[in-house]
C-alpha cells in the first residue's frame, strides 16, 4: 500500500468536477513541505460544496472546474482550522502554490487572485481587530474541537468576549474598509471582485444604491459577460421595496 502512495506522489492527478456553467477553469495545484507521514490531506470546498480532496499529499494536482460567475473557496490543510486560506476559481488556466506548513498562499498567472490579495490587504489593515480577532478564533477552536485541548476553552470564551466588548468598533471599522473598497473599485472597474461588491452590497444595504449605480455604470465591458452582471443590474434596476410613489397637487386649474 505505501508503495502506492509513494508512486502517486510523482504523478498529476486529474479531478473534474462538472457545474452549470461555459467557462473551463484549469487549476495547477502546487503543494509543499508535504509532511513525512501518509496523513496529509488537502480540501478546496466551500459551505457544503466539495471540488478536491486529497487524503495522500500529491505534490502537483490539477483541477477543471466548469465555472459561470468566479467563486470563492477555501483550502485547508490536514483540518487544521488556522490554515484555511481563500482564493477565487475563475476561468483559465493558473496556477495555485500553497504551503503545507506556514499555511501561505500564492498565485501564477491569476490577476483575479493578485487582486483579491490586494483587496483582502485593504480591508485586513483597515479593520485590524477584525482580522486579529479572527486569527485568534480559529487558533482557539482548533485547539478545542482538533486539539481536544480542555485549557483551550478558556481562551476561546475570552476571544468571543473580545468581540462583544468591540462590536460597535468593528463595525465602524469595516464601514470604513468598505468605503476604501468603493473608492478602490471606482478606480479599478475591470474586475470581477467589481461586480462581487456590488452584489454583496445590495444584499447587506451597506452602501447606498444610487452610489453602487455609480460604480455600476463604469464596469468594465469584460465584466459584462458574467450571469452575475444581468442580476445586478436587474436589481439595480428596482424600485425599493419600501418606496411609495409622490402624490400629485394638482392645481386649481388642473381639478377643474
């Protein structure tokens, strides 16, 4: 049996997993530090969706995935929660270099990638209790319900009173992070994190509608090929659920 696994670790492996969609994305999965033992295990997913698993630790691995709008998804290593790191599926063919052991990630020929690096740098250093808040949830909760560390639990109450205790400046700090993203968007509208902003923005009402029409109206024409682009406006497009239409005066001339 180990002798098996010994030979797959020299070989690609082709998993594709079909979904509605035209678009054929082709990810070249690169691990490494791979550790010694036979238990590595890799797993892309996202909610309840599963697009690769990998339970022998392939060094190089290629993935198809038929796409539609991009999506993001997460990649963890050996379950252990603080290696979860996000990247963006999207159509043709990149590369994705992810390390076994310090859990960092990077990225070859995906400018959509590069730029959620950007973005995600924008709101991380913005909203920095946020992200420190979360580096320390998952640290914790891996220790809990991995580690089966008892003394741990103490340290993952004190994390989810961290922010109780600083809700109200968390959130003031990601109403700014999300303004910067306006302003960034407003200047980089070739993207499709462009579209996503909006899209994620209608749901919440965080930004007002009239301005995310602004922003919109200057995506890039290449944006434009997305379900995604036909939704948005669509909804853009509505009324307010809530808006009632102006009464007429009518004048006294009018009435007569």
């Amino acid at each position: 049996m180990r002798s098996k696994y010994i030979f797959l670790t020299v070989c690609y492996v082709l998993f594709s997993v079909m979904l509605f969609g035209k678009n054929e994305a082709v990810i070249t999965l690169h691990l490494s530090n791979l550790p010694k033992n036979i238990n590595s295990s890799v797993y892309i997913s996202m909610d309840s969706s599963v697009y690769y698993v990998d339970s022998v630790g392939l060094p190089v691995a290629v993935i198809k995935l038929d796409v539609d709008n991009p999506f993001p998804v997460m990649i963890i290593a050996n379950n252990v929660l603080p290696s979860n790191k996000v990247f963006w599926v999207h159509e043709g063919a990149y590369e994705v270099f992810y390390d076994m052991k310090t859990y960092s990630i990077r990225f070859g020929n995906s400018p959509l990638n590069e730029e959620f690096v950007t973005t995600k740098g924008i709101r991380d250093s913005i909203n920095y209790l946020a992200k420190e808040n979360q580096i320390r949830l998952w640290q914790n909760m891996d220790d809990v319900y991995r580690k089966k560390d008892t003394t741990a639990k103490v340290k993952l109450d004190v994390t989810y009173k961290f922010y109780k205790d600083n809700e109200k400046q968390i959130n003031q700090l990601d109403s700014t992070a999300t303004e910067a993203l306006y302003q960034y968007y407003i200047q980089h509208p070739t993207s499709f994190l462009a579209l996503d902003f909006i899209n994620n923005n209608l749901d919440l009402a965080t930004i007002k509608k009239d301005r995310l029409q602004v922003l919109f109206s200057k995506l890039d024409a290449q944006v434009k090929k997305y379900p995604l682009y036909v939704s948005c406006k669509e909804r853009l497009n509505k009324l307010p659920d809530n808006s009632v239409k102006p009464k007429v005066k009518l004048t006294i001339s009018e009435a007569e």
